[in-house]
C-alpha cells in the first residue's frame, strides 16, 4: 500500500483508524454492446419500463453518467449486495447539472436506486432513439470515449489528504503534516513536499474510480465540518484512453467527480439525498 510509507511510524495508529475499504473501479472498453443491467459508464441505461424517465427542470432528458450493478461488484459494509445504482447528469449545462448553492438539488442531475434486477427486456426500455439523437445534440460531454463496461476489485486506504476531516481525526492539516514529515523523516526517493502530498493522494495511481472509500479533488473538498454527506458513492475522474489518444472521460480542465450521501441515507436506501460535485484544474 503505497500511502504507509508516507506515514511517520509514530503516526500510524492514528491512520489506521481511519483506514476505508473501497471498491477500485475500471473503465474498459467492451467488444460487444453491453446488456441494460451491466455495470457501465455511459451507453444505455436500466430502466423498468414503470419508472419514468429523468428529465430536468425544462423537460430535457438526463443522460446516464453511469450504472453500478451492485451484484456485479466486491461488497462494501452498508451499501446495497445488489440492485442498480444510476447516475445522471445534465449536459446542455456547461456545469453538468451541477447547483453551487445546493448541491444536493437533483433537479439538475439523478440518483436512482433499483434493488431488485429485471433482466426479462420486455419489462424494460429498449428503446432510446430519441435519448440517443437528444445526447448527439448536446452542447457538452463528458464521455468522449463513448460506452464502458465498469469493473471493481477491493481494496482499502487511509484518509486522503483532501479530506476535510484530516485535520480533525489526524491533528493537523495535511499540508503540515506533509512539511513535517519532509523535515523530520524524508521517505527514501522524495525531495519535495508536494512530490509526498501528491503520491499520498494516489494510493492507485493516476485515476480515481471508485465506490466507497475517501474522495480526491483536483480543488478543495465541498464539505465541511457540519456536513452530512460522510461517505463518497461514487467517483469518476478523468480518464485519458491511451489506445484511443483521447480522452474516454474528462471533466472541464481534467477534473474529477463525487457524489457524496450521509452513511444514515446509505443504509436507508435514500439515494434522493445525494451530493453531487465535481471540479476541475
């Protein structure tokens, strides 16, 4: 685990404390249209044909960000063993549906939940010409590489340094933390504050997909002290497709995404209470 060695030994305790399992997602580009209750990033959603599809406030559809078959992937402690998490976002808005002053407002964006699966397709939408034509119409993307199917595999971390409750849990911001340890105990291979700060930040390298676990932000964390969005659903980040030589995901100026809910909401299954965020370079 990458981040233990940016941790002074009489610190450890403390970090251990905080330390998370997550789920590490994958975008991976499919040689076959997916099935409507795959895990995916973008593409066609699932949709019972008795659920009503997302629109925002002007009538205009949502498009699907990204599905989650929780079936499908490694098992978190209080997220759902199975049902479909959705995730869509608005993109004839320049700030995806985004509200700065309440950023738990869906009217710009969704989180649907479906807890049990329907995988007989004349009980779903199969049909979404006219969401597709809306989407090719659009003025923004998020998705340039198109459709993705999405896998996980566990993994766990330490408090990310971004994190607004670093300083509560480990005394001290992140950032002095980071200085300190430059001064006191310089990790083997590292010259530079920033160098510890930014690899601490990467525990997985250079993409943050996943579910569960702590957040990464290219700016600073939404939240504060009093907020009650404690745990990160969801993440996806900018994804440069080397094989492509294009961007399979990019948010603004190469940035990254969250959506936050409160651990109670989680367990209650209310996924209409969700923070939605993403910021940019």
């Amino acid at each position: 685990m990458k981040q233990e060695k940016l941790i002074r030994h009489n610190d450890r305790e403390a970090f251990e404390k905080t330390r998370k399992e997550f789920v590490q997602l994958e975008l991976v580009k499919p040689e076959d249209e997916l099935r409507l209750w795959e895990s995916k990033a973008g593409g066609n959603p699932y949709l019972p044909k008795v659920t009503q599809y997302p629109r925002n406030q002007a009538g205009e559809p949502l498009h699907l960000l990204a599905q989650l078959n929780l079936g499908q992937l490694p098992k978190l402690p209080d997220f759902p063993d199975k049902g479909i998490l959705s995730f869509y976002i608005d993109l004839n808005d320049d700030v995806f549906g985004m509200n700065f002053d309440q950023q738990d407002d869906q009217s710009g964006f969704r989180v649907l939940f479906f807890a049990d699966v329907e995988e007989n397709e004349e009980n779903l939408v199969t049909d979404f010409s006219a969401i597709d034509e809306h989407r090719s119409n659009c003025e923004y993307e998020v998705l340039e590489g198109g459709e993705f199917m999405i896998k996980g595999k566990a993994s766990s971390m330490y408090i990310a340094a971004g994190d607004y409750r670093f300083d509560e849990v480990i005394g001290e911001s992140s950032l002095d933390y980071f200085e300190r340890l430059a001064e006191e105990e310089m990790p083997e291979g590292y010259e530079e504050v920033d160098d510890l700060y930014n690899d601490y930040s990467n525990p997985e390298g250079e993409v943050h997909h996943q579910m569960g676990g702590y957040p990464y932000f290219t700016q600073m964390d939404p939240r504060d002290g009093g907020s009650r969005y404690d745990t990160l659903l969801f993440q996806l980040d900018s994804d440069y497709d080397k094989a492509g030589e294009k961007y399979a995901v990019i948010w603004g100026d190469v940035g990254i995404c969250n959506f936050f809910i409160s651990e109670s909401d989680l367990k209650a299954r209310r996924f209409d209470r969700v923070l939605f965020n993403w910021d940019c370079c």
